[in-house]
C-alpha cells in the first residue's frame, strides 16, 4: 500500500476518473466560452473540436507514459526521464506556473459568482479552505471531489435541457459564418485548451494510484471522453441561445444562454453551481500542483524543504501549505480573464514535452502509434503560439525566467 517515500496508494479507477473529471469540469465550462468566442465568433466549435483533438493526443501520450512511471511529478517526471534533466525541468516549470494562474483563476471564479465585488476576499478564503482539506488528506478530497461533480453535472444538464428546449434559441447560429478564420479558431482551441488540461491531474498522482500500470491509462481517456460529452453539449446550448456576438461579450455565459432563454429563476442555480464548479477545480488543482513541487523538490529544482510527507495524513503537506500560500497571494490581486491564456500557454509547453518524451518510448514500452504525439506536439506548440500576443509574451518571459533559473543554478553547482 505504501511506497518509499510515504505516500499511500489509496485512488482506485473511479477516484482516479472523479478527479480527471473535478479538474476539467470545473470552471472552465463556465468561462471559457466566452473569449473563445470573441476569438472565432460562429467557429466555437470548430475551435472546441481542435482543442479536444489536441487533448486526446496528450491523453494518450501520458496515459502511456504514467503506465511506465508511475511516480508523482506527470510530465516533470517523463521528460527528465525520456529526454534529460532539463527538459523534465522545464515541464515541471511550466505546469508549476501555468497551474498557479489557473488556481488563481478559479478562486477569483469562486468569488465572481458568490459575492460579485468582493471577488478577491472569498477567492483567498476559498483557497485557505481547499487547502486544509488536501492537508488532511488525499482521499478525502476525492470524496469531496465526486460530490462536486456531480452536482456540477446536474447543474449543467439542466442548463442545457433549458437552453435547448425554449423556443427563443437558433440553431442557425451554430453554423459557421463567413467571418471565420484560421488564426481565429486555433486562438479560440488554445483557450479551451484551458479548461480540457485537467486530465493530467491523475498521472501526477501516481504515487497514491493503486496498480497505476492499469488503473492511469484507463481512467484519462474515461476522463477526458465524458469531458468532451459535457463540453460539446455546453458549447452548443450557449451558442443556440445566445449567437456568436453576445456570447462573445459574456462574462458568464451559461447564466446569460439560461436567461436568454426564458428560465430567468433557474440563473441562481447556475451560479451557485458555478462556484461549486470553480471550487472542484481549485481544490483538485492545489492537489496536482504540490505533487509536482514535491518531485521538483526532490530533485533540488526547488528548495529541498519542500520535499517532505506528513506523517499522519501522508500527504506532501509543505508543499501543499507553499502552493496555498501563492495561490492566495495571487488571487488577492489577479485578473481572471488574464490569467486563462497565460495558464494555457505554461500548460500546452508542459504537454509539448509530454508528447516529445512519448516519442522516445519503444513499442515494448507501450508506445503509442507515432502519429498520435506528433500531432499532439505540433498541436501543442501551434496553439501556444496562437493565444493573445499578451499571453505569449507573458509566457516566454516567465519561460525565459525559469531557464535563467536553470543556467545559473547549475553554474554555482560546477563551481
């Protein structure tokens, strides 16, 4: 049941899945229509198509490589161990920074929905919260986990049936119009991008996966399949109701879709399940995230004091109190909107070397069909590149930073 480090394997298939779906089915649905809109207008769904494409080549690509390295880190892990030291640093790097904004990014969700104005106080509130509950342990936060799902599902299925059903929605709108360009609808993929990554959270939990060689690949495409479920359903319902233009200046799209089409009493339910929302998010998040310091920590890619497990609760405990702790600094002065591309772009890099590193792996290894990480290569590093200019810039800085970080550290170590 244990391993050398202290961590328990405790997730069986189901926990496993719960947790990939609590990362993806989150705020994201909430939030993400909206500037993907504004980015490809009527070819929202070609963007979502693209996005999930890209997804399910990333899947795969570690869904085998977590079968063969089943440790806590994801792609830190295989691209240290597939293609050296640096480049498993630079992924580790990179979902680090990206995943922070994104935890950011939902607890300002939290706050937005339940108390508009004062965003930023129930945003660092909700992080101190999530956090003491991954303290206490990984199991019970699956287990709250799959409570959140499954209101959140409920939530968005009648959203749906409402949406749908009225006889106020067009489903003319749902065909692309003449406006619609290429760069529009890969921009568009990159932000969706945002809210598919969240399968990712069950390879970083390898350490705490029972029989991880069987359980990690079966439970991320499970994951990812019923995401994209729920997602082209959403997508089509908020378009329907509400056409490309006002979708795309919609801060929430869903309550709008619900209201635009007559069911005005039931926009409460959709907020409050869009806090519920945000909230399995963040708490899956601040999990995947600490996971990943504590194999950096390991590693001395980040401070040593960083790599330790509780005794009692088995839990990465200062890694989890150091990612609670920037998350709330972060979400007492970020922008939300701002911080989905920036999040998009560290966590399409992280995948990059995921797929580079599936690449290395020989058919006795579990390699999966050539094609399938070279599209999600290509996919990854074309959607990166295709986020707002402000997105990019941002990233390649902080990316810049992280190798600078690199290089002089590992010049004071040949001293």
């Amino acid at each position: 049941m244990t391993v050398s480090n202290g961590l328990v394997r405790r997730l069986g298939t189901g926990d496993a899945v719960v947790v990939g779906l609590g990362s993806m089915i989150g705020a994201g649905v909430f939030v993400a229509f909206g500037p993907a809109a504004s980015a490809a207008g009527s070819g929202l769904l070609l963007g979502l198509a693209v996005a999930a494409l890209v997804a399910y080549c990333n899947a795969t690509s570690s869904a085998r490589l977590a079968a063969r390295y089943p440790e806590s880190g994801g792609t830190y892990v295989y691209g240290r161990e597939r293609l050296g030291d640096f480049w498993g640093y630079l992924a580790g790097w990179g979902f680090v920074v990206g995943k922070t904004a994104s935890c950011a990014a939902m607890a300002l969700t939290v706050g937005a929905y339940l108390w508009p104005g004062r965003e930023h106080l129930v945003a660092v509130a909700a992080v101190v919260v999530l956090t003491a509950v991954n303290y206490a342990g990984v199991h019970k936060a699956a287990w709250l986990t799959r409570v959140i799902v499954a209101v959140v599902l409920v939530v968005l299925a009648v959203a749906v049936v409402a949406s749908l059903t009225s006889g106020r929605v067009d489903l003319a709108r749902l065909e692309p119009s003449t406006g619609v360009t290429v760069a529009g609808v890969l921009q568009a993929a990159g932000l969706l991008f945002f809210a598919f990554a969240g399968y990712a959270r069950i390879a970083t939990l390898g350490e705490e996966v029972r029989d991880p060689a069987r359980t990690i690949p079966r439970a991320i495409p499970i994951a990812l399949g019923l995401t994209l479920v729920v997602y082209a359903a959403v997508a089509v319902a908020v378009l329907a109701a509400l056409g490309p233009e006002r979708l795309a200046h919609s801060a929430a799209p869903v309550a709008d879709a619900v209201r635009a089409a007559g069911a005005a009493p039931l926009v409460t339910l959709v907020r409050v399940g869009a806090a519920v929302a945000a909230l399995g998010s963040l708490l899956a998040l601040i999990l995947g995230v600490s996971r990943t310091v504590l194999a950096m920590a390991r590693d001395a890619h980040l401070p040593r004091a960083l790599d330790a497990v509780h005794p009692r609760s088995r839990v990465p405990y200062r890694a989890e109190l150091a990612v609670g702790t920037v998350v709330a600094v972060i979400a007492a002065t970020a922008d939300v909107r701002g911080a989905i591309g920036f999040s998009s772009f560290g966590v399409l890099l992280y995948y990059a070397i995921a797929n580079a590193s599936a690449l290395t792996l020989t058919a006795e290894e579990g390699r999966p069909p050539r094609v399938v990480p070279l599209a999600g290569l290509a996919g990854c590093l074309l959607l990166a590149f295709s986020l707002p200019l402000s997105s990019t810039l941002a990233g390649c800085a902080v990316l810049a930073a992280g190798v600078l970080a690199w290089v002089v550290r590992r010049a004071l170590r040949s001293r």
